[in-house]
C-alpha cells in the first residue's frame, strides 16, 4: 500500500430503513461515519475507496457503490419524485418502481408461487407469502418474543409497546400507530372504495376485503381445520371455528358468568340483559337483537319460501329452518347435554335445557323479581301483569 493511498474503512451493513412501495431489489448499501474519514471529504460527498468507489450521503451517512445509487437516495431527501403514473397520476422516485407499479393497472403478476399458483406483482411479496407454505416467521418482538412473517409487519407490532400512535385523523380525532392505519380509516369519511372486483362491481376500501369477497366468486377457501377438514375464506373466521374442537370460551358476561367462544357472541348475548334490540322491521315495526333476525323475519313480509322438504313438502323462509325440520324425518339430534345423556335437535332447546342444570334464569321480568330460564316462560308470565293493569 502507497502511502499517499487512502487508507481502506471499515464499512458496516445494515438493512435500508427507507422502504419504496414497489422496489424489488436495491444497490447493496453501506454505512459509514463522516467524522472518521475526514481525508475523503469533498464538496457534496464522501467518496471512499476500496476496490470499488463508494458514494457516501452527506445528509445521512449512507454508502453506496455508484454515483446513480447516490442520486436515487438523494431523493429520499429531497423528496423528489420524477417518474409520474399517466393511469392515476401517482409519482415514485425510480423508473423501476414506475414499471412495477404500473402492473396494478394492467394486471400484471408476474412471480407466481409454485405451492398454490397465487401471483404477485413484485418478487419479494412472493417470497413473503411462501412463508404461509412454510410457517416461517423469521422476525421475533425482543419485548415479548412474537413472531413474524415479515420485517414491516415486525416493526409495526412494536409500537403496540411504545403506545405511541402519532398519526392523527383531523375528521374525528382517532390516532392511529401507523400512516397506513390512518390512510385506511381516512376512507371512511372519504367513503373512497379504491379496490374494485374484478368479477362484478362492488368496490373496497382495503384491499384485504376485496380478497376475501373475491373468494366468493372464485370458491377459494385456503383455510383448512386439520381436526375436521372444514375449509374456510376468511381466517378470523377460521380460528372462530379452531375454538370449537379446544372448547375454549375467553369470553365471560359479568351478569351472569355465561361464556362464549367470540366478543360478538357475548355482546349479542348481553342484550338479553339489557333488552336492547336495536334493529327494527320497516314494515311492522318489530325490533329484534341481531340483524340477521331481521333479514329473516323481513321475509316474512315478502311471503317467499323458496325451501322445501322433499319427504312432506312443507316450505321455509330459509334453508336454515329446512335442516332444522328434517331432522324431525331423520331423527338426528346433535346437541347433546355435557350434564346428562339427552339430546336435542336444536341448540337453543339444548341451552334452554342445560340452565336446569345450571340454575342460570338469564330472563329477569322488570315488574317484579323473579327470573326464568328460557325467554318464552318469560312471556307467558309477563301477561299476569298485564291483565293486573287491565283490572286496576
């Protein structure tokens, strides 16, 4: 080595912070501390030799192998974005990128997984989804050791420890811990539906809905229980059902210590303590405490019983009331008591039936103190007071 030769640095890798949307692959990055190699000072940039040049940003001290990787960076910086969309208008700061992006508008998905035949747009979004073939999660919380599939959705988990949501909706006031998050929920006042079905013309605001609504075109269910091989579209739905085969209920009322497997089955539940029935019949008035009840007894109104039973002919509103009745022809009854041996062909008889066991009267009458176990005892006993009024 000369002496009037530069003296070779060390250089340390670490992964780009700054992440664009479509990028592929990027220049190999390096870091290093201006104030350790003062002789390599110019006007501009750092510029280091070892074997290669490195072009070093003076804003934030990033290295990188050629003159062009320095001016993409910059940009970063300056915030300049010189590649503009002629479909939507969107700018990015590289031509590569625009390429990428505008595979959105032509349907391009070019990297397709050889496991299931799903397509991609870019090759490492690919590569994130082989991790669902392979169930690895790579990226571990050092706070409380959760893992998963991809760095972003890592660095994401983490502000659930900080607390801190710094990205503000200036509609309503609600924060959110990421830009994203805001973004999305921002589509709500906005009413904006940017993902559209490529099957019939409904519109999304999250492009995780479309996916799942467009399973119903496609019948796609990738979801599949290994205990029974039912299949599902959805996986919140799919670990609703997980907690059947574990018998596993997290979800107590604090009135009467009934548990359910979901918080939407108890919130259903605790309107049999507050009476609350928030969805009315336009037609007639009634109030019910779920809006498929509604949906159901609409029909009613409607007059149309488009399911039949073939063994006696007699027709329903819906075909959910037609399994129920041929179980009166086959005799099947697959609800059973966890107290005693009986069985039943309805689950809400069943529940009706295991309160003996229990004690539990959830059905209070607000006029005096006593209480039933099933709503129709409720009812009936309701119509004492009402012929009281009627003599008083």
């Amino acid at each position: 080595m000369k002496m009037s030769d530069p003296e070779p640095c060390r250089i340390k890798e670490e992964e780009d912070e700054e992440q664009t949307d479509f990028i592929e692959e990027d220049d190999e990055e390096t870091f290093v501390k201006a104030e350790k190699i003062p002789h390599l000072l110019t006007e501009g940039v750092f510029l280091m030799q070892r074997g290669d040049k490195c072009f070093t940003c003076t804003e934030c001290g990033k290295s990188l192998r050629s003159k062009q990787s320095l001016q993409f960076h910059m940009r970063i910086h300056t915030g300049e974005k010189p590649y503009t969309c002629t479909e939507c208008g969107k700018s990015v700061r590289q031509s590569s990128a625009l390429k990428i992006h505008m595979r959105i508008h032509t349907g391009e998905k070019p990297h397709k997984c050889d496991q299931c035949g799903k397509t991609f747009l870019i090759h490492s979004h690919l590569q994130n989804h082989l991790r669902v073939h392979t169930k690895e999660k790579p990226y571990s919380c050092c706070e409380c050791g959760k893992s998963f599939a991809t760095q972003s959705s890592l660095r994401k988990h983490q502000k659930i420890h900080t607390g801190v949501k710094e990205h503000v909706c200036l509609e309503c006031g609600k924060t959110f811990i990421t830009a994203q998050a805001l973004k999305k929920h921002q589509r709500i006042h906005t009413e904006e539906k940017p993902y559209k079905c490529s099957y019939c013309d409904k519109s999304f605001r999250r492009t995780g809905d479309l996916k799942v609504h467009e399973r119903i075109h496609t019948g796609e269910k990738p979801y599949t229980c290994d205990q029974c091989l039912k299949s599902f579209t959805q996986s919140a739905h799919f670990k609703q059902h997980k907690l059947i085969h574990t018998g596993e209920k997290t979800h107590t009322c604090d009135r009467c210590g009934k548990t359910f497997l979901t918080a939407t089955e108890l919130k259903i539940h605790l309107r049999v303590h507050t009476r609350e029935k928030p969805y009315s019949c336009s037609e007639c008035g009634k109030s019910f405490t779920q809006q498929s009840n509604l949906m159901q007894h609409q029909k009613i109104h409607t007059g149309v019983r488009e399911h039949m039973c073939f063994e006696c002919q007699k027709t329903f509103v819906r075909a959910e009331y037609l399994k129920r009745h041929q179980m009166i022809h086959t005799g099947e009854k697959p609800y059973r008591c966890s107290h005693c041996d009986k069985s039943f062909r309805q689950s809400g008889t069943l529940n009706a039936h295991e309160r003996t066991h229990t004690g539990e009267k959830p059905y209070e009458c607000s006029h005096c103190d006593k209480s039933f176990t099933c709503l129709s005892h409720l009812k009936r006993h309701m119509k004492i007071h009402t012929r009281e009024k009627q003599h008083t």
